[in-house]
C-alpha cells in the first residue's frame, strides 16, 4: 500500500495534534492531545531538565 503515494503523507506530530484538536473531542480525549502535545512539541516545557541545577 505504501508504494502508490496517493496512500501515505507524512506529517509530523504538530500537524497530528493540530488536525486532531480541530476534531469534536470529549474533554479526556482532547486532554490526552494536550499532554502528547507536552510530550512531543512542547519543548520548553522540559528544557529546565536539562540544565544542570545550581547548588
């Protein structure tokens, strides 16, 4: 199936989670977008971890 390129797009997660929370969600499921989104894109959320902490 992945040989004709009608059948595969690759994207990346931010457009998975974009096209997803455009979706009419229940509030789990669009709390379960927002923690991938934590995960996956929302670097700065954990760029303090690693940093070396100071004394």
């Amino acid at each position: 199936m992945l040989t004709e390129k009608d059948n595969f797009k690759a994207i990346t997660y931010k457009e998975y989670i974009e096209n997803i929370q455009r979706l009419d969600l229940t509030w789990e499921q669009r709390e379960w977008t927002m923690l991938l989104w934590a995960r996956y894109c929302g670097l700065q959320l954990s760029r303090h971890t690693t940093t070396k902490l100071e004394d």
